[in-house]
C-alpha cells in the first residue's frame, strides 16, 4: 500500500498530506483549483524546509517527500490509483456525501475510503457509496505532525478488516490510534467542544478575559493550550460546524455560544483569518 490521496488542502488536509509524504507514502492533494492549491504547496513546503532545518526530518525523508507530494485539481484523476483516500473537506455533510459518491465511481474496488470529519457519522457516508465496508472516520488532530492521536471510528457497517487497515497505517505515521464506535463527536470532539463552548460563555457573560480563561485552564488544570487558543487554532467556522452538528444529533448542551456565532458572521475565524479570539500577524 503506497498511494494516499486526500481531499481539502485547507488546515488539516495539508497536515495530512505532509504526514503521509514524510512517512514514505506516495501523496496526491485535491483540493478546487490552483490557487488553493498552491497556497498549500507553499505551506507544506515550508514546514518541510523548516522541519529539516531544524533536525525533525531527515535527509532522506525530506527528499521522498518532497518528490512524493504530488498537487491535483482533477478529483478523479487525484483519486483513481489510490489504495487509501483522507477526505478533509468543509465540515458539511451534504458535501461529504457528495465527495464520496463522486470517490465511490472513481477509485479501485479496494480502496479504503476514510473521512476526517470531527463530528459525523461514516455510517451516513458510507450508505451512499457500494462500499460500506470500507468507510471509516480516521480523525487527525491539529497540528497533525505533532499531535501523536488518530481516532478511528467504526461505522455500522466498517469492516473489521477496515479497522486494522486504518491502524496499520497509524503505526506507519508513527501515530497511536483508538477505535471508537461510532456515536456523534466520538469521544475527543464530544468533550472538547464542550469545553471550548463553556469557555466562550464565560468571556460572553464577562467573567474573565480570553487570556485570564486560557491560562486558568493551562496553570490551574494542566491543559496543554487554553480553549479559546485551541479554537483560534481550530478554525471557529469549523468549530460552529461541529457545534451546529452536535446540537442536531446530542441536543440542548450543545446549543453553540452566541459569541462563536457573531465571529463568525464577522469573518472571525481564528488564526487562519488573522483574527477570533486573539490577533495574529
Ligand atoms: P478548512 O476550511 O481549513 O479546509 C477545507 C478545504 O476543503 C478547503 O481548502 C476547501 O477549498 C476544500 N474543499 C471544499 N470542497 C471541496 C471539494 N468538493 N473538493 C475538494 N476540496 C474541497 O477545513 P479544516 O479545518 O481542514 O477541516 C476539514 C475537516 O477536518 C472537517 O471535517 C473538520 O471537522 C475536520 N477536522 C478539523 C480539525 C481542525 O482543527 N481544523 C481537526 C480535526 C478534524
């Protein structure tokens, strides 16, 4: 198994791309059309110079890598060779669907079909294509060469087969993984969302500021990074997805914060936009 290919090139379709490139695997990102696309070679190429650079990749991995990546608008010229496709688009399932459906038609009968959706569900996706078997959540987290975690969530009809492909492939990304069965926001968006949502009351109702809330969380709780910083990270459109989606399916505790709402009405998304909580350069 050699070829990956993965769909969205936005914050963690790039992720993905460089960790499978550095890991060995033969890589190809889809994502519309070339500007995106090139903003995310730009991206990933710099974080292999400075990854290098600074002594995290070696000579040779660098060099595969760099050959490896490979940039592709054509989703079924992108797709049709690949053993494994990541999906990483928009956090919508209308177009998620949608993705699979045109990935269903297009790539070999034995393709593993993953999604990194942080919320939704592979068992809807997978009903839509002829393959149930082999549709599975493989959810990376952001930064994705750091973060050490893939959940894998296993929907209704996933195989058993699937399940162990997907871990293999974690161990190849020097990852650990956990299975999850599928339920909405699996086990990580589940809780994380809570919490972010429960920090963004507290700075809409005036009880402390973003700063004073991220750092009670990381001096007084041991969080590695505050909630508000986490969803800066995230994205807080994305972050509203999720939200919206588990208000759907889980209920009222997860209505989202009005104050996530009105930043991203504004264009606030967080780090990628320059601005949500906190400013960036
Ligand atoms: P993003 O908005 O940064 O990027 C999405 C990308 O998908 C964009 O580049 C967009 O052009 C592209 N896209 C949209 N439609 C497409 C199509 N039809 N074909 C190809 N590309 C298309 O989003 P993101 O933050 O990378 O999130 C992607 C997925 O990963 C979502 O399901 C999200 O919930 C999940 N996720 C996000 C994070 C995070 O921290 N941001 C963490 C884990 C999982």
């Amino acid at each position: 198994m050699r070829e990956v290919t993965v769909i969205g090139s936005g914050v963690m379709g790039k992720g993905i791309a460089y960790a499978c490139a550095v890991s060995g695997f033969r890589v190809t990102l889809n994502d519309l059309n070339e500007e995106i696309l090139s903003r995310a070679r730009e991206e990933i190429e710099n974080l292999m110079d400075s990854s290098f650079h600074a002594g995290f990749l070696e000579q040779e991995a660098y060099e595969t890598a760099k050959r490896n990546l490979v940039y592709e608008t054509d989703l079924p010229a992108a797709a049709e060779k690949a053993d494994l496709v990541i999906e990483a688009v928009l956090e919508n399932i209308e177009l998620k669907i949608a993705v699979f459906r045109q990935l269903d038609a297009v790539c070999k009968p034995e393709t593993v079909l993953a999604t990194n959706t942080s919320t939704m569900s592979p068992t809807e996706i997978g009903a839509y294509t002829c393959r149930p078997d082999k549709v599975v959540a493989m959810h990376f987290f952001n930064p994705v060469h750091k973060m050490k975690l893939i959940e894998v969530v296993k929907g209704l009809e996933t195989s058993d087969e699937t399940v162990a492909f997907i871990r293999e492939i974690a161990t190849a990304l020097k990852k650990e993984a956990v299975e999850v069965n599928e339920f909405p926001g699996f086990v990580t968006s589940r809780m994380n969302c809570l919490i972010g949502n429960e920090a963004m009351n507290l700075l809409m109702e005036g009880v402390a500021s973003a700063a004073d809330i991220d750092k009670a969380m990381k001096l007084g709780l041991n969080h590695p990074m505050g909630p508000l910083e986490l969803a800066d990270l995230v994205g807080l459109d994305t972050r509203l997805r999720n939200m919206e989606y588990l208000h759907k399916t889980l209920g009222e505790k997860y209505r989202p914060c009005l104050l996530l709402v009105n930043y991203v009405k504004a264009g606030r998304l967080g780090k990628k936009s320059g601005k949500g909580f906190y400013e960036y350069e």
